[in-house]
C-alpha cells in the first residue's frame, strides 16, 4: 500500500489533483472561521511540499501564497480607509474623515475604526486568501501540458488558451527567481526600483520569445483545423450544449435556494448529460489524436475523492452548526475551534500517502 515512485506510466492524472484542489477550495467558501481556514491551507501546503516535482510550474505555490497575504492586508487596508456598515463598540482610533456630498451617501472615507470590522474585513480577505492557495496547490501539482491532453475534444482550443494563461505565473516567477540570482552572484542589487525595471525587461523578453515559439509549435502541430461536419450535426451540437448550460445553472439555482431542493438535482443531472452529449457532438470537429493518454486508476480515484469529501463534509457542518463555521464579531468573541469540522478537513491529507512519490531529480 506505500505509494510507489513516480514514473512515466503511473503518474497521477492531472484532474485528479484539480478536482481535489477544488475540493477545498469549495470546504473554504463554506467558512470564515480563520482557524479552518489555516487548517485548510496547511493541508494544501503540506500535500504540496510532499508531492511537489522540481518542475519550473511547481514553484508558484509561494507566489499564490504571498498573493494571498497580500489580499488579506489589502481588505484590511481598505475597510479601515472605506468603513464598514459593522457598528462597532471597540474603536481603536480614528482617521480624518472626508465629507462627501449627498448622492455619496452610504460611502464614508476616514472615520472611526474599529475592531469589529477590521476582524470581520480579516475574517473576509482570509477566505479568498485560502481559495488562492487551493488554486496555486493545483498549480503547482498538476501539469498543465498533461491536463491538456485529458480535455475533451470540443474543449481543445479553449484548454489550450487556459492553460497558456496558467503557465504564464509560474514561467514568470521561474524567470524572476532566475534574474536575482544572477544578479546576486554579480554584486548587483536585487531590490528597489531600479533593479525592478532592469529585471522586468528581461522578463519581458523572455514572455515574447516564449509566445513565438509556442505559436510555431501550435501552427507546426496543426492547431486550429478543423474536420467537415454537416450543418445539422453543428446545430444539434449547439443546441445540446446550450440547453445543458441552462439546465445546470437552473439545477445549481435549485440546490442553493431555499425551496428548489425538489427540482435542483434533476435539472442538474439532466443539464450535465445534455453537455456531455454536446460535447461528444462537438469532437467531431477537431481533428487530434492522444500519444499515451494518461490513466485514471484508484490512486486518481482517492485523491479526488478527498477533496470532494471534504467540500461536502463542510457543507454539512455548515448547515448543521453554522455559528462554528461563521463565527460572528458582534460581540467580538474569539473563534471556537469545531473538531468535527477540523477532522473532515484532515481527509485532504490523503493524496500526501497515496499519490506516487515524484523523484528527487526531475526534469522541467
């Protein structure tokens, strides 16, 4: 049962390690509870430093979580600055205020300041704080040209276009990691404003030569042409894929409103299956081939399962006990730690041990 090494022929599917991302990043939007949330993004992270590769993608997990700190001071930043309609009784100081006219009304610039909001702005940055560590964790443990490969036929362009969107961030955190270093090795500084622009030209040009040759290997691999299909079948297609959109979002309104319960499942079901079968439609058109498609075995199966039996683990401690999971700030009283809640979040550990364990030397 130990996870075997990482090879060619057992790696694990790149959705797999997406869906588990998503996973916790849906059991995150379901709390502001600062302590679930740090459970949470210490499970991604801890996954992410035992299965990481040393490939140049898996080194954007820091920057997703600078970018979350940043996020985090920035709703702080701005809740003291803006306010908040939060009546407070703890003020900790207070700003000059700006008088605004009367079609301002229900804005305020300074004021007083006080904990509860500067709490409940931390409470709010702290859970899209967590949903950008989820993603960079994903990013950082799927390959993008792998996930690539596993895309339906009819998403092909689209998946293409995302995933060039995606390896952007880690290819230029690569870079910039590349150009301090050399700097630093020269003597040269690595801070201020003048080291910034000099290394953000490099960085530039690299972006454009980058941009040239993945043109060239799309063109050279014959990206974008298509196969005859007649009109009937690209109607029906779009019909399909339509009316299956529509279906699940009619499906999901169902599921999130109060008296849509007895509706939401079906048309969510009946949605999907319109798209997948507009989809299987739509394949037709593209002409692409799969060399060694990757395989979803067990090990996908429990890594994935995790991460959606965490999501729905903290969907119903949500609606069972949601003053834990949404502790409130009026009066402001610390957060309880729920442990119920806590030990479903620890089921995201589990690709840690089961996903196969990436070499010591891996190449990019």
């Amino acid at each position: 049962m130990r996870a075997p090494l990482a090879r060619r022929g057992n790696a694990l599917h790149a959705g797999a390690w997406w869906l588990w991302a998503l996973g916790l990043a849906a059991a995150a939007s379901r709390t502001t509870n600062p302590l679930l949330l740090a459970l949470i993004a210490a499970v991604a992270g801890y996954v992410v430093a035992a299965r990481r590769t040393s490939a140049p993608w898996a080194r954007s997990y820091g920057a997703f979580l600078k970018l979350g700190l940043f996020v985090i001071g920035l709703r702080v930043l701005f809740s003291a600055l803006l306010g908040s309609p939060l009546p407070g009784t703890h003020v900790l100081f207070t700003l000059p205020e700006v008088p605004l006219p009367d079609w301002a009304q229900g804005i305020r610039l300074g004021g007083r300041v006080t904990a509860e909001q500067l709490v409940f702005a931390f409470y709010d940055g702290a859970k899209l704080a967590v949903l950008l560590v989820c993603v960079g964790a994903a990013n950082a443990l799927a390959s993008p040209a792998r996930l690539l490969k596993s895309l339906p036929a009819a998403l092909y362009e689209a998946g293409v276009a995302v995933v060039v969107a995606m390896t952007f961030a880690p290819n230029m955190v690569a870079d910039v990691a590349r150009l301090r270093t050399a700097r630093r090795l020269r003597g040269r500084p690595t801070g201020g404003i003048r080291a910034v622009l000099q290394i953000g030209l490099p960085v530039l040009e690299g972006a454009l030569e980058r941009s040239v040759a993945v043109a060239a290997s799309m063109d050279a691999r014959g990206y974008g042409r298509t196969a005859g299909v007649p009109a009937a079948v690209r109607r029906t297609t779009a019909c399909l894929t339509i009316g299956g959109l529509l279906g699940m979002c009619a499906g999901t309104y169902g599921l999130l409103a109060a008296e849509g319960a007895a509706y939401g499942v079906p048309a969510l079901l009946a949605g999907l299956a319109l798209a997948v079968a507009g989809l299987r439609l739509g394949g037709r058109r593209s002409v692409r081939t799969r060399y060694r498609p990757d395989r979803w075995g067990a090990r996908a199966w429990l890594v994935a399962g995790s991460g959606a039996a965490v999501a729905v683990l903290l969907a119903c401690a949500a609606g069972a006990d949601p003053q834990a999971l949404r502790p409130g700030v009026i009066p402001l009283v610390a957060p309880e730690f729920p442990l119920w809640p806590a030990a479903a979040v620890l089921i995201g550990l589990l690709p840690a041990f089961v996903a196969p364990v990436p070499p010591e030397e891996s190449s990019p």
